[in-house]
C-alpha cells in the first residue's frame, strides 16, 4: 500500500485516484500517522459485499448429514502440579 502525506494527496488527487484503481488501497497520513485509506469502487464494494453468517455456512455445507465422527482426545497435554 503507497502512502501519502495529505498535502501531496490534495494536491494529486487525480494521480492518487488512478493508483488506487491500479494498484490497490492508498493510505493518507497526517503528521505521519495513518488518517485514512483510498479505495477503488471495486474494492469498496467487494468488502461491502453481504456474507452468510457462519450458522447459514454450515447449514448449506456439502458436508451436512454426513457420518463423520469426531472424537476428542481427552488426555492432558501437560502435566501441572498445583
């Protein structure tokens, strides 16, 4: 990620739009610290994206009503003395 200092980033907003369409995010620093990033609309909507809850995940698994069993190992992993 290229960053930028708010005055260079003002003062090329169109140069900092066209990379963060080619290359990817651009973060904007003010007094050296991290302030704020610049995205594509394309990446903006592909995090925007909905996403199933884990549950729903599951539920619509190809693995769902199979026979798996899973057993757990109930041995300590290490011996503590109290």
């Amino acid at each position: 990620m290229s960053k930028w200092q708010l005055q260079d980033a003002k003062a090329r907003f169109s140069k900092l739009i066209r990379q963060a369409r080619k290359q990817g995010a651009q973060e904007v620093t003010v007094r050296g610290k991290p302030a704020a990033v610049v995205l594509s609309v394309d990446d903006y909507r592909r995090l925007q994206k909905k996403r199933p809850h884990f549950v729903d995940f599951m539920r619509h698994s190809p693995l769902r009503g199979a026979d798996i069993r899973i057993e757990r190992n109930t041995s300590p992993v290490r011996e503590i003395e109290l």
